[in-house]
C-alpha cells in the first residue's frame, strides 16, 4: 500500500495552514516619513517647502546622497545649507528628514586619517574604523565640570614657552598678516607634542589643497602623524563644509578629552570661516551687519571655542587647548573679526610683518601678545627664568626705538641694548625644530647670567646651539625638577651655567678669554 501521495498532502495542507494563520496575523508597520521639495537652488543653499515637522538644524537627506542642514524654518519654506556636491540637484527633487542632527564619527580609528567634515576619508586608506558618533553641535562643559588651567603646554618654541605661555585647557589667539608663520607655528606646537600623551586635531578651513598637502607630509615626516586627526574642508568645498569643519573637529577632539586625555586641537583659520557663514547668511537672506557679517557671528565662534577646556577630575581630568588661527589685514589688529575673538580666548600671539621681513622668526612682537593665564601654567623652572628676561626685552624694545634718532648713548643703556639684541637673536628659531624643555632652561638661564653678551651678535646663532647640545649633559635628578612645581635652587642653576659658560667658551673674543 503506498501512503507517499498521503503524506505529501498532509505536508502540503499544514504549510497553507500556517500560511494563512500568519497572514491572519500580520499587521502592516507603517512608517510616516515627511517628503518635501526643492523650490531653489543656488550656491551652496537650497529653499524647501513642505516639511511641516523639520526642526532647527535637522540634517535633510537629498537626491544622490547629499546632505543639507536645516538653517532657516520659516512659515513657508526652509533654507537649507547643502554639505555637498549640489551641482546636480534641482527645483523639483524631493527631500526627505532624517530625525537627526549633524553627527560625526568619533574614536582612535581616527588618528593618522585625514577626513572631510562629514567623517569620509580624504587619504585614500580606506573606510574609517569607528562605531561611535557625536554630534557637532554640543553643549560646552558647565563651569562646575571644569577645573583651573595649570599644567601647561610645552610648544617647542622658545619665545612662547619663555614669555607667552599656554596652559592644557586654554584658548589662544595666533593672529598676524598673510604668511607671516602662523600655521608653523601651530604645526611646531603639534610636533612638539610626540611623546607627551596628547592628541592633535587640526582643522583646516578653505585652505588650498597644496597647503593641506604640505602640512600631511610634514606631519608624517616627523612622524606626528600617529597621534593626529587632520579635518579637512578645501578651499573649493562648498561654504556648508567650511562652516561645519570646526565643530566637528571639536566633537573629534571633546571625544578624546572625556576619556581623559589632553587633546590640542588647532583652527586654521576662522577668517574663513567667519566669511563662510558670512556667504551662507547673504545667501538665505539674513540681515547684514557690521562688514556686511550677520549679527550672530560673534556667537558662532564663542560656543565654539567655550567647549575647550580643562575638566575636573571627577569628569575624567582631561583637557582641550584650542590654538584659533585668524589673518588680519594691514596689521589691523581692531578689525571686526580678531577683536571678536581676543575678547573670548585667553590670550593672543601676535606676528609682526615687520619682524619677519627682519628675518626675526618666528616673528612674534612679544609687545603685542599676551597669555591671560600666564606664569600660572608655567613650570616654577621656566617662570623664575624668564621672569626677567621679558622685562629686559621690553626695556631694550623701547630703547631700541630711542636709539634710532641717532641721540648718543651712555654706556649702561648701550649695554642694554647690545643684551636685548642677543636675547631676540636667542629667540629666534628655525620651522619644524621644536626645542626640548633642558635645553629652553640652559639658553634661558644663559640669557639672564649675560653669558651671550661678550660674544659677537654674528656668531650668536652658533653659539645658542652649542648651548642647546649641551644640555644633554644635564645631570638626570635635575632634569627631574623641571617637571616639578619647585623652584630650581641655588645649585642646579649654578650646575646648568657651568655647562653653558663651558659651551659658550670657544666662542669668547680672545680678550674675554685672557681675562677670564
């Protein structure tokens, strides 16, 4: 008897069984999404209608993968800053919400990439390896999460660490005319940071891609590359990316400070961005003010740079030192923009045409430049150092200018001068040659004993560097104290300016060296 056809049939009726019980079960998920439309396009902003439900700042998605963030939410139509390529876009293109803010992705996968804005990477070493994203658009730490600035931020440059010094948690301004050695001095400060435990992030804002290309070799060079995250927006992206690029640089670098880490992150330059968002609030409409800048502009900047900070330790201790790059025009130091940001950061370093055009390099006018933190994030070593030493540069800066009326001089004031001289010769410093914490303190310490005066104002670079090999031979306990917040005593100094005259002697005039 053959019972296969039987039971097939009962396989058969029991699968249309439980077919038809699901059918029964299933209840359509619908899913409301909110499609608007392109009424206008132009550069670098789009006017869309009929999204009821968009909110501020909400990133829209378009046609083709493109972004665009919510900026204007009036009655009728939204303006929307584009994020990308909107050259194929067009009146009539649907636009969908995404119910999300701008976000960027955020981790260690980021270090040594170079990225856009939007995360994608510009290095062509594949897809970024992270799995966590924050927004770019975050609320700076309240005043009771943060803690005082005083654990500074060696730069490598002599002239800042000794006269200007940055503190791990500050903001300070790097201002100047046109290639007057801003960006080297931000790159020296990253490249100084090898070996220290402290991420870099730097922000490049409309610059042209040969300078972003320069500043990638350099920093693989010199191997920095390791510990940095390069935000990239180019000088022919559309203004949305330039707008964005410095918030989403911060949220890269906030994420490094909450896991307790100290993170430098470098602007280069908000006057791009300032004009950016100039061109996208002309564009939507918005009223013009001074210089023909939206109202708000002072506020795009001060909830950027308030988010860079120090934390306390119960936030995990970590710090956020933001060095803000801004070019001036002329030498205008009062024009709208560098004013604005001098009043929020704490402090500025100002770069002289004419010292640079002197070959004073870095040409930093130490008149004009200021750290409000100051001597409070400077190691107790460097502050007794160079504690005289500004104001003997000041004084020699003023008699300086006296001098050149051609009054004559009496000996004491020409001995001031010729001291001052030799302190702005040993001030001067070559790009990418960031000098170590002993060997700072040696040539500062022979600064202040005049060890320098007797040579010849020619072979004073030489003599600096025999001064800085040197300092190796400083003894390992006494390298230890500079680290600390005690003073250097009586012995150690006597130690260091032994090492120096002894460096320092073959380059004596024979009639110093007789007397002696």
């Amino acid at each position: 008897m053959n019972t296969a056809p039987d039971n097939l049939q009962s396989v058969f009726d029991g699968a249309f069984a439980g077919i038809s019980q699901a059918a029964e079960d299933f209840t359509p998920q619908l899913s409301p999404r909110e499609i608007g439309t392109i009424t206008n396009i132009s550069t670098g902003i789009a006017r869309v209608s009929g999204l009821p439900g968009v909110g501020f700042e909400e990133l829209l998605k378009f046609p083709g993968g493109a972004f665009g963030i919510a900026f204007n939410v009036d009655e009728d139509e939204i303006g929307v800053v584009l994020l990308g390529d909107f050259t194929r876009l067009q009146a009539g293109d649907e636009v969908e919400r995404t119910g999300r803010v701008m976000d960027v992705a955020v981790g260690e996968g980021l270090l040594g990439r170079v990225i856009d804005p939007l995360g994608r990477p510009l290095d062509g070493n594949g897809p970024i390896a992270s799995g966590e994203r924050l927004p770019t658009e975050r609320p700076a730490a309240p005043i009771m999460g943060r803690a005082p600035v005083t654990v500074p931020l060696q730069t490598g440059v002599k002239v800042i660490d000794a006269l200007i010094p940055i503190g791990r948690g500050q903001r300070e301004l790097i201002l100047g005319d046109r290639q007057t050695g801003k960006t080297a001095i931000a790159i020296d400060t990253i490249l100084n940071q090898r070996g220290q435990n402290v991420a870099c992030v730097y922000c490049s804002i409309g610059q042209r891609a040969s300078a972003v290309a320069k500043t990638v070799a350099s920093l693989r060079e010199k191997g920095a590359l390791d510990y940095t995250v390069l935000v990239v927006a180019e000088g022919n992206d559309p203004p949305g990316l330039s707008y964005i690029a410095p918030y989403a640089a911060t949220s890269i670098a906030e994420h490094f400070m909450e896991k307790g880490r100290d993170v430098l992150i470098v602007y280069d330059d908000l006057t791009q961005h300032a004009q950016a968002y100039r061109e996208l609030s002309l564009l939507l409409r918005r009223p013009p003010g001074r210089e023909a800048f939206p109202g708000d502009i002072f506020y795009i900047h001060s909830r950027l740079l308030e988010r860079a900070t120090h934390l306390c330790p119960e936030r995990g201790g970590g710090s956020l030192t933001a060095l803000p790059i801004i070019e001036t025009e002329a030498e205008n130091m009062s024009a709208y923009i560098p004013t604005n940001l001098i009043s929020i950061t704490d402090g500025q370093i100002y770069l002289s045409p004419s010292l640079f055009e002197l070959g004073v390099l870095p040409a930093v006018d130490v008149g004009k430049s200021v750290s409000r933190v100051g001597g409070k994030a400077q190691r107790a070593t460097f502050r007794a150092v160079a504690g005289d030493l500004k104001l003997a540069y000041a004084q020699f800066e003023e008699l300086e200018t006296f001098a050149r009326f051609g009054a004559r001089l009496d000996e004491e004031t020409r001995k001031t001068i010729e001291h001052g001289r030799r302190i702005r010769a040993c001030l001067k410093q070559p790009e990418s040659a960031p000098v170590p914490v002993p060997a700072q303190i040696a040539i500062l310490l022979a600064l202040t004993a005049k060890l320098f005066d007797p040579i010849p104002i020619g072979q004073i670079a030489d003599a600096e560097h025999a001064v800085h090999e040197a300092a190796n031979a400083i003894p390992a306990e006494v390298r230890e104290r500079f680290e600390t917040a005690k003073k250097l005593g009586d012995e150690d100094r006597n130690v260091i300016v032994e090492i120096a005259r002894k460096a320092l002697a073959p380059f004596l005039p024979k009639q110093s060296q007789e007397r002696k």
